[in-house]
C-alpha cells in the first residue's frame, strides 16, 4: 500500500502504524495535532496514537495521559 498525502513525518509514521496493524484507512478517519493522530471509526470510537520523533516509534495514548 502506497501512503499519500501526508503532511508530516508524524502522519506518515501513524498511518504506517495502521497499515502494520490491519487498520483499513477506508474505514477510519484520522485527525493529526503535532505528533498526535486520532483514528475514528463509523461509531465514533476512536484511538490516539502518539509519534514519538525521538524513538520513531508509535504508541497508543493511555487514557490517563
């Protein structure tokens, strides 16, 4: 899968994280801020990634955060 249009390393590196982890992009939308993006799906749940630009690593945010 080829990952267009993303406006930061940050975005680019959580709709990786996705794609690894079996996210269809079609089903979810994904709102960045920073280094953070929100995935929501059709119900309205959503999940908070966080880039880390020190490790290249994403995370999911706890809630506690």
């Amino acid at each position: 899968m080829v990952i267009k249009g993303c406006r930061t390393i940050a975005e680019y590196a959580i709709r990786r994280w996705m794609e690894r982890e079996n996210f269809a992009e079609r089903y979810f939308t994904v709102e960045m801020d920073g280094n953070k993006g929100t995935i929501t799906d059709r119900s309205g749940d959503s999940l908070t990634l966080v880039y880390d630009r020190y490790t290249q690593e994403v995370y999911i945010k706890n809630q506690e955060e």
